[in-house]
C-alpha cells in the first residue's frame, strides 16, 4: 500500500520569518535589502528627491520586519 504523497504541503514553521511573507517589505526582488531610513522624515524627503529626479512615485512605509523605514511602489 503504498502513500500518495500529493503536493509539497509543509506546516509553516513557527518563529522563523516567512521568506516571501512578512519580510518581504524589507527586500527588493533581486533579494538586496531595500535602502532603510531610521526616521519617517528621511524616507519622506528621499521620497520627495527621487520624484523629482527621476519622476519616481515612492511612498514611504514602516517596515515591520527591521522597524526603520523603506520607499515602495504606491499601489491602489
Ligand atoms: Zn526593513
């Protein structure tokens, strides 16, 4: 008899971060650590600099993974 093992179905493991989940707000997709700022007034005026440099439409977030603060594609 022998086991049908269907899918790759695996229980989360508890207390590691979630690769792709949580933490994701802290990566950019190449897997480099986006650029951190310790102060929401820092991520705010880079904000400002990259939207009139380069046209960029970043808003600033509060990271939960690292507690500082990164710029991200708005999206609504
Ligand atoms: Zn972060």
């Amino acid at each position: 008899m022998a086991k049908a093992r269907r899918g790759r179905k695996r229980p989360p493991p508890t207390g590691d971060p979630d690769p792709g989940g949580s933490a994701r707000e802290h990566w950019r997709a190449d897997g480099q650590p986006k650029t951190r700022f310790d102060h929401q007034d820092d991520a705010n005026r880079s904000s400002l600099r990259l939207r009139l440099e380069e046209g960029a439409d970043l808003d600033p977030y509060r990271c939960s993974f690292c507690g500082g603060w990164h710029l991200g594609n708005r999206q609504e």
